[in-house]
C-alpha cells in the first residue's frame, strides 16, 4: 500500500500495520511522518526502540538479531532503520527476509530520502510496502504554502493576515524547517492570540537575539553544556526574560522520547521560583536544570 503523508493520521487510526516506508526530501515533514508512526506504536503498547544507520560496514546482522529474538519480557519493539537513499546493497536479501517472516512483536519503520525510481521498484522495497505501508513525504507546492502556513500559524495558537502569510512564505523560501521555527519564535515575541500582519513578521524575522532562544534546545539536543551555558549567560546579559526559557525548555522535555517527569516538575518549580512562591535563585536554577538534561549530575 502507498499513501502521502498527509493521509498517514487517518491510516493510523485505523490500526498500525508491521511495516512503514516513509521516504522524501522534505525534512520537517519526513521527521513528523516518523514521529506520528511513533507516538501511535506507544500508544499500542510498543515500549522499545532500536535505531540502525545504514552505512559503509554496516553489519545487516543486528537486523537479522532484532527479527529472531525474542524478548525476554515480551515487550513490543519498533526498529527504526535509516536508510539514506536506498541502496542498501547486500542488504536487500535480508530486508526480504524480513517481510518473508514479519516478527509479531516487532515494528519496522524504514526511513529515508526521495528514492529513485529504481530503488522503489527493488524487489525489497515493492515486498516490504506489500506487507506495510510507504508513506511518500511531498514538498509543499510554492502555490500552496501560504495555506500550509495559516494551518500551522493556527495550530500554534496565533492568526495571520494573508498578508502576512505571503510575507512568511518568501522571506523562508519554501524551508518548512525555518517556516516553523519562525512561527515559534513569533509566538515568543507576541503571545498566543495575536494577529500576524506584514509588519510583525519582518520585524520577528530580524530580531536576531530572540532567536538564539532556540540555540538552547539546539544544545540541549547535543548535550552540549559548555555552549547551553555560555547561550544561558548572553539570554541574561540581554535581558531576556526567563519565563520564555522555562516555557522552552519545558517545551523541549515534552517532545523527547521517553520524556522525564521529573524534569517537568523541576521546570515547574523554577516557574514558582520566578513568581517568588518560592525561594531561589532563577538563573542558577536554570542552569543545573540544563546540566541535567545534558546528562551531567547536579550537586546541591
């Protein structure tokens, strides 16, 4: 079976199939399309994950393993296997041997960019697709961005003058990455509710130093202290207010994989701390908060 991204949510509602190909050349859209199959495993009772990356050397016998064994608890698995664009070589003979003997508790999620024409009309990836789905991520047409733009301008809780939307849609050339990442940055610098028009989008585009709000999830994402710390410090001296850094990094937690409670309700105690309910010092707070979440242990 094949189907675009945009019909995935409704498929997935319907049950979960073995097997997903989701390949494009459309990052954000590729990421959310994984992501949705993800969230729907979870929900399904899919508790572990394995990711592959295909490479020069890679050794197709740790897929064979996660096919074969079974786990010890009898817990679901989703395998996530990234495949680049396509030409898996060797590998075709034991991806065919998968959709020949599809493990019951085991979810495949095949990810990668725009294939050729010959990769998918190869014998593994017509077998796998028989058994599963491929989910075909496509660019958003330049004539129908401003559309996909006043969807996510919504979902983020703000409106837009067409205006404005045209506006947006130039100024990040048809990035859907960029195009997200400035509505977030708006929503920062305005507040849900308001009304975007034409102004307010240039002037959120060249406010550089707002930006650099997103450079913290950007370390966090590499576990990178040492440049957390030093974006943490420059926030300060600009007199950024801290309550858009604990919204982010709250923001951040909740979109990890397995995200941590505790660190949720540390967040939420550094709002408290702000609000002066209760004692504290904001900054440091947010410091050990982002030493945490970078793996470091955190003396008191």
């Amino acid at each position: 079976m094949k189907i675009p991204a945009a019909r995935l949510a409704t498929h997935l509602s319907e049950g979960l199939k073995p097997v997903y190909l989701v390949s494009g050349e459309e990052p954000l859209q590729l990421q959310e399309a994984v992501a949705q199959i993800r969230a729907c495993a979870v929900e399904a009772g899919y508790s572990e994950r394995t990711v592959f990356h295909v490479e020069r050397g890679f050794n197709w016998g740790e897929l064979d393993m996660q096919r074969q064994s079974l786990s010890l608890f009898a817990e679901k698995k989703v395998v996530e296997l990234r495949v680049g664009g396509g030409k898996v070589g060797t590998g075709s003979k034991h991806l065919l041997a998968w959709a020949e003997d599809i493990p019951e508790d085991c979810l495949l999620i095949v990810v990668g960019d725009r294939f050729e024409r010959a990769v998918s009309k190869s014998s593994w990836y017509q077998t796998l697709s028989a058994a599963g789905v491929a989910v075909e991520v496509r660019p958003v047409e330049a004539r129908m961005l401003p559309k996909w733009l006043a969807g996510r301008v919504q979902a983020a809780g703000l409106e837009a003058q067409p205006d404005a939307l045209e506006t947006l849609a130039e100024l990040v050339e048809g990035n859907l990455l960029a195009a997200v990442q400035e509505i977030e940055k708006m929503v920062l610098l305005y507040g849900p509710g308001t009304l975007l028009d034409r102004q307010k989008v240039l002037a959120a585009v060249a406010d550089s130093a707002r930006f650099e709000l997103f450079d913290l999830t950007r370390a966090l994402q590499r576990r990178d202290v040492d440049h957390y710390l030093r974006i943490l410090a420059g926030l300060k001296e600009e007199g950024v207010e801290p309550t858009l850094i604990i919204w982010l990094l709250a923001r951040e937690i909740r979109q990890m994989q397995g995200r941590r409670s505790s660190w949720l309700r540390r967040a939420a105690a550094i709002d408290r701390t702000l609000k002066g309910v209760d004692p504290g010092n904001v900054w440091d707070q947010l410091q050990d908060l982002g030493r945490t979440m970078c793996g470091l242990p955190v003396y008191s």
